[in-house]
C-alpha cells in the first residue's frame, strides 16, 4: 500500500523535475547562422569566443578542425555572408541593439589573419547610417549594398567589389523604400506606396541602367492593393531575366505562386496555390535554378516537392527523423552538399550534412548539447473558434511532467483535443506568450523561453490572433485597426477556450510578450484589469500616439500600412482619440496585478520613452511595478548576460505571482547593465546591478521591422510537375 501511495503521490506531483539552469537556456548558442560556403568545403557559424564576444568561425566540412575568422573585441558579430570571391566574407554588427547596420569585409584566409587578425575592410560604418546587402548572388564579385547615407528615410544604392574594396554608387534614391533586381542585379523594379496604402511598382521607363529616382525615368508597372500586400512577394527573375517569379495575394486567401512575363503581368501562369496555410519557404536550384520545393507551415512545415529528380534525396531525408520537420538550412552551389535539421519542439536543433552523390547525412553539430540530457517541452498545435467564430490557430506547451487525461477520460467533444495530447490531468498555472509584430506569427520548433518556462512549471499558450501572417489575408486584414480590440479578444478568447478545456486554471494565468505582445500585455492588464494574475511587457508600446509620433524617417515609406495596421491616423482629432482610446498609457490607473515592464535603451522601434510613461504614470498612482532597463540593449535583450539577468527577474516575478518553480537567482549576479527601478516594491528604489562601468554609447535610433531582406540566392523557377507538387511527405502531424 505504501508503495502505492509513493507511485501516486509521485505522479501527481508536478515539480519533481530537474530545472534546467538559465545558464543552458539564455547563453548564446554554441553554433549559430550556420552556412555552407558556395563550394561546400567550409561550414561558417557565429559562436561565442573566449572572451564571450560573438565571432565567425569555419570548420572544414569533411573534417572536425575549426577556426576562428572574425576577432571583434567589442560589438558581436550578428551575421555574415559568404561572397564570390573564395575567403571572403561580409559580417554585420550594430552599436548595442541600434539596428543601423555596419557592414565589414574579412579575408579569412590563414595568411591574412596570421598577417593581422583583426584588420578588415570597412564597407558600411558611418553614424546613424543603416547598411543592408542587398544583393548577393554568390557568383558576382560584386554586391550591391543599400545605405541611408544621404537621406536618412531612404537608401543610395552601391555597388561593392570584394575583390578590390572599390565602393561605386550606383543610384541616388530619393524616393523608393524598395526594389527588385534581377540576376544581373539590374535594378527592374522600385515600389512606393500609393495613397490608400496600396503597393505601386514602377519599371525603369527606358533601358539601359537607370540614372535616378527623377519621376521622369520611371513608368507605373503595377498596383497591389493594401488587402493583398502582406501576401505578394516578388521572389527573382528567370534565368532568361524576362519572367518574374512571384507570391500573389491577389484573388485569393493563402497566395498563389506565379510566374508572368516581365513585359506582361496580366499573363500570369500558377504554377502553386497554397493549400492550407501561406507559402513559406521557396527553395530553388541554386546553379540549375529550377523549384526544388515549398514549404508551408499551419501547424508544423509540411515540405511539397516539385523536381522528381530530389524526391528520394528529400525522402531519405524526411525518413531519417520522421518525428521532426525536415528544415533545409544551407546549400552547396553544385548541390552536392546539404546541410539540414530536423525540427521539433522537444529537440534542439542538430544540424547535419548531406552528401548527395553517396545519400547520406551525418551528425555534423549540435546547437545545444547540454540540453540533451532535458526532458523538454511539446508543442501542439490547435484551432479554436473565437467569439465571432473566426478560426485562431494557437500551440500549447504543456509541462513535459504533467500528466495527461487519455481521449476516453473527457467528454466527446474533447475529445480530439485529448488526442493531440493536450488536455492535463489537472488545470495548469499558464502563460499567454504573445508575439510581435504584430504581422508575423508563432512557429512549431525548439524555443529556449518555451523550454524555459514549461521547465518552470507553465503550460505555454501562443495564439495566432487576427492581424498574425501565415494564415491567409483574412486573418492578417481582420487585424487592421483591432490593437486594443478584436485582436484583444482572440487573446482573451483563446484563454477561456484553455480554462473551459480544462487546459488552465482561470486563476492562474499570466501574460507576456515583446513589442508588440508587450503592448497587449499593457491592454490586457488595463482594459481587463481583474482576468491575468500579473503581466510581464517587454518593449511594448503604450502609447499609440507617441508610438507613430515617433517613426523613425525610413519608415516613412510605410506610414500609411502602419495607420492601417493602428487603424487610424494622428492628423485627425477623431484618429487621436481612437488611437487614445486604445493606448494603455491613458488607462495606467486600472493596473491592479503585479507587473514588470523590460526595455532596451537603444531601441529603434519602441522608443524607450514608451516604457518611461508607462512606469511614470503607475508611479503617480502608486501602483506597485518592476522596471528593468538595459542602456546597452534594443528591441529586446540580446547579450547573454543580460538575457540570464531578465529571466532571473521574471521567474522570480512569476513565482510570486504564479507559484511555479525558479532557479535561485540574485540581481547582479550576472554582471548584467540592467538598471532596476521598482515602485511600491520591497528592496531598493533604485537599483543597479554591480560593475556597469562606463555609460554605453547611446546610438542613434533607427527602426527597420518594414525591411525586406534581398534573398539570398536568385531564385528562379520553372512550371513544376503538378502530380509531384501535390505530394506530401509524410511529416508528422
Ligand atoms: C586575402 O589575403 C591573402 C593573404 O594576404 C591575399 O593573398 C589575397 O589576395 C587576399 N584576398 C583578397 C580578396 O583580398
Ligand atoms: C591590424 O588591423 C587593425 C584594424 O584594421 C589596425 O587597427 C591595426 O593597426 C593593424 N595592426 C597591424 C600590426 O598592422
Ligand atoms: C529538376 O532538377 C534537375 C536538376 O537540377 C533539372 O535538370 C531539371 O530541369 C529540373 N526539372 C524541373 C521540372 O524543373
Ligand atoms: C486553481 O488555483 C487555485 C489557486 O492556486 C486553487 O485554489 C484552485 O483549487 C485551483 N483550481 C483548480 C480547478 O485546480
Ligand atoms: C562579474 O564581475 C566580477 C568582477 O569583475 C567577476 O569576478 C565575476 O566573475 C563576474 N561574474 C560573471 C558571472 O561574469
């Protein structure tokens, strides 16, 4: 009997878990923006080096011997890409989470770095200017790069020789926020928007290359309309540069793939409609150029073939780990070498290579080693009705250690629910994750804060509200000018659905997110003061106002989709008091649950002033908050110190509110800048973590959420086999 009793008592108790430490979850990841170099003989990653400073390293790819290329002692390395020019790279950095872009040349051939391994060659480093590539075809040894250097709203192109560091400008923009290049990165395309937020194209009205942005050299080409805008993407041009190949929004809900004639729009071919959610990735031949694959994601990505000639390649890759996605990472120019991951929500990403001439793939770096030995976290995904029965798809993370009830324990109509695994024994203490964006949306996969906080002892709720991307226009379009209302609702809907399942407990659930997840926590703990138990915003605007008041100048060409997106404008009296209406800022007095707002000083999009009000007008009111500030960070906490710091707060936070579990922690413990201002709260007013020595440069501010990243590879396609392009793998539901 007494053995019994220690089963179950066991069983039922939930916290009989291993915590995984802050130290694993919010260090930088050992191996990071993995690539192959074009001749796939060398893998570059970003990892950290031995004095914690994120640098590029290579390993050979057929051996185990790695390097490091990149000796940067103050900024990290956010990213590089591999060139033409064999043993050259361009990396990026940016001045402590101010996102204006510096961009660096490197030679990382032994004999240079043995010559001098810090020199480089600089490309892009002026103040307050932000650098971009935007084009980078693999084969030119020239890239074109794209600075604010003149007006700070728009881009001069240039082009960059990586041979000889000549810097040449090529056009002098005074007036587009984008354009489209073909394969011999002609500029073919520029686009601004129209007066009612539609997209308007324009072509170069004579040929040869274009001079200048002067209205007289450029001829309208084509006009997408607002609703379709999110949806259509121009990818490339054919090799032939006379067909474009594009997603389009137009006429339907989730896009269609289309090739038309440059020269001919109206002539478009399908070649692709989406099925069940938007078309996500495109993957294209990079030298034959033709469409291997697309992927989609509603749930978890599902891979659709198009060339029989990769099909067994694909399907032995699909085979080899059937319980993960199958995620091509990084291609040889050749296609002879792959590398791949698989994945999933319980794994972090191992990343293979794939030999195509023998078909095999082999172990060739984990990400996060020290989280194998972690029972980790799944991630389901569901659709539920909100109350105005528009379908939200949403994941829910349970904690790995609760347990479940089987389809036979709950009622019929729960039963579907029980099936995917997501119905608990007993109603969980909950987070409501929101995300930002507000277009973007939440993925299947390995995520540290999901890891984390189910770790801790939460289930995890991520919603896909209306205004979110991936599903389709509908759902995108429905979020226009809902902050603060109907996309308010999908969150609280969402919770009811997951309190009426059984899912959570109603007197147990928090909410947090970042930037725009911040500004619903803000809404949530203001419009609907008595439903969270506390609330955790993290670089989330309060103030609608301000917060459009303050677009930086290279948002400027997409003022009118942002208006859209708020759903009104501050030129108007009427707009202002919407726009009033719906800002936390002006409702801080009905804040009565525990809260704590993060913010980086540095942030171009949220301004830091966002947060000041906030905290400011609780402060007036006496009302209790916890305000982290980091003066050398952005939108959002990158630097590892800093990002075990704020966990620490906020699980400290949620056990107090929450009740789950916490890794013991002390401010300061990890050297992190934060200043820590708290009201009402017990512990000094003011508070800050030892050793912030010297006042962190205070970049210029610039925000980019609006920038379209060049792709990486052109990508050009032809029509595929139909029959190949409806099949699916079987990747697990
Ligand atoms: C890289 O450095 C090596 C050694 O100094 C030199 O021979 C080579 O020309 C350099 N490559 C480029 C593209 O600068
Ligand atoms: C190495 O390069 C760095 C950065 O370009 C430069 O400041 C330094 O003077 C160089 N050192 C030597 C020994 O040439
Ligand atoms: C499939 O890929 C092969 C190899 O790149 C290429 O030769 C062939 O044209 C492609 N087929 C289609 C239909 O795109
Ligand atoms: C919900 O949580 C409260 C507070 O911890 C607890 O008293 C109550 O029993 C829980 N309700 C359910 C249904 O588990
Ligand atoms: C914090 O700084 C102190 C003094 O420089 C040092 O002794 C300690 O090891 C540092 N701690 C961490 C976690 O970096």
């Amino acid at each position: 009997m007494l053995y019994l009793a220690l089963i179950i008592t066991h069983f039922f108790i939930t916290n009989a878990v291993e915590i995984i430490p802050r130290e694993i979850l919010f260090q930088d990841p050992k191996y990071s923006s993995v690539s192959l170099s074009p001749d796939g003989k060398q893998v570059g990653y970003v990892a950290p080096d031995e004095n914690g400073v994120r640098n590029v390293f290579t390993r050979c790819s057929s051996c185990s011997y790695s390097r490091q290329v990149t000796f940067e002692t103050e900024l990290s390395v956010l990213n590089y890409v591999w060139t033409a020019v064999p043993d050259v790279i361009l990396f990026m950095q940016d001045n402590h989470g101010d996102e204006n872009t510096k961009i660096f040349k490197k030679n990382i051939t032994s004999a240079a770095i043995a010559a001098n391994k810090t020199a480089r060659t600089t490309v892009c480093d002026k103040p307050m200017v932000k650098g971009a590539i935007f084009v980078n075809n693999l084969i030119s040894e020239t890239v074109l790069i794209g600075m604010n250097d003149e007006n700070p709203a728009l881009h001069n192109i240039y082009a960059f020789d990586c041979r000889t560091d000549k810097l040449t400008l090529v056009l002098r923009n005074q007036r587009f926020p984008m354009f489209f290049f073909d394969n011999d990165m002609n500029i073919r395309l520029a686009s601004e928007e129209g007066p009612d937020g539609e997209m308007i194209y324009y072509r170069p009205r004579n040929p040869g290359p274009v001079k200048s942005t002067d209205p007289s050299e450029w001829a309208e080409y084509l006009r997408i309309d607002h609703d379709d805008k999110a949806l259509t993407v121009p990818l490339t041009f054919d090799k032939s540069n006379n067909f474009v190949y594009c997603i389009m929004g137009e006429g339907s809900d989730l896009g269609n793939l289309v090739v038309f004639p440059f020269e001919d729009p109206a002539q478009k071919e399908i070649l692709y409609t989406a099925q069940k959610s938007q078309i996500g990735n495109v993957l294209i031949h990079p030298v034959d150029k033709t469409l291997l694959a697309i992927t989609e994601v509603y749930h978890k990505p599902e891979i659709f073939v198009a060339n029989d000639t990769f099909m067994e390649d694909m399907q032995y890759l699909v085979n080899m780990k059937p319980t993960g996605s199958l995620n091509i990472i990084s291609m040889s120019l050749d296609m002879s070498t792959w590398l791949v991951a698989f994945v999933s929500a319980d794994e972090p990403n191992d990343i293979y290579l794939y030999r195509r001439w023998n078909k095999k793939a082999e172990l060739f770096m984990s990400t996060r080693p020290e989280l194998k030995k972690y029972t980790l976290n799944k991630q389901v995904g569901f659709d539920f009705p909100a109350r105005d029965d528009m379908t939200i798809q949403a994941y829910l993370s349970l904690p790995p250690q609760a347990p479940l009830l089987k389809s036979s324990q709950v009622p019929d109509s729960d039963r579907p629910y029980a099936n995917l695994g997501m119905i608990p024994a007993v109603p969980q203490k909950m987070i409501v994750l929101v995300h930002g964006g507000p277009k973007a949306r939440d993925h299947y996969g390995f995520s540290p804060m999901n890891a984390w906080l189910t770790n801790r002892g939460y289930a995890v709720l991520q919603v896909n509200f209306r205004g979110s991307t991936g599903f389709g226009k509908r759902l995108t379009n429905a979020g226009n000018g809902e902050w603060g209302r109907k996309m308010h609702f999908d969150i609280l809907d969402a919770v009811e659905f997951a309190v009426s399942k059984g899912i959570a407990n109603r007197t147990e659930v928090a909410v947090m997110g970042g930037s725009y997840g911040g500004y619903e926590t803000l809404v949530a703990l203001t419009f609907t003061p008595q439903t969270f138990a506390c609330g955790v915003d993290i670089v989330g605007p309060s103030n609608l106002i301000s917060l459009v008041q303050a677009i930086p100048p290279y948002w400027l060409g997409f003022r009118k989709d942002l208006i859209k997106m708020v759903g009104a404008d501050i030129d108007t009296e009427e707009g202002r008091q919407s726009l009033q209406s719906r800002s936390p800022l002006f409702f801080a007095d009905r804040v009565s649950r525990p809260i704590m707002i993060i913010q980086g000083a540095n942030d171009p999009r949220v301004k830091q002033a966002e947060s000041d009000q906030f905290v400011s007008a609780l402060e007036k009111k006496n009302i209790p908050v916890t305000y982290l500030l980091y003066p050398d960070e952005g939108h959002g906490v990158r630097k590892p110190q800093n990002s075990m710091e704020q966990h620490g707060h906020i699980e400290t936070f949620l056990q107090q509110c929450l009740g789950g579990e916490a890794q013991p922690f002390q401010p300061g413990q990890y050297n992190s800048t934060a200043i820590i201002k708290k009201v009402g709260i017990e512990g000094p007013a003011i508070a800050r973590s030892q050793h912030l020595t010297a006042q962190m440069p205070r970049g210029p501010v610039a925000p980019s959420i609006f920038y379209r990243p060049p792709v990486r590879a052109q990508r050009v396609m032809y029509p595929p086999n139909q029959d190949v392009m409806n099949r699916i793998f079987p990747v697990q539901g």
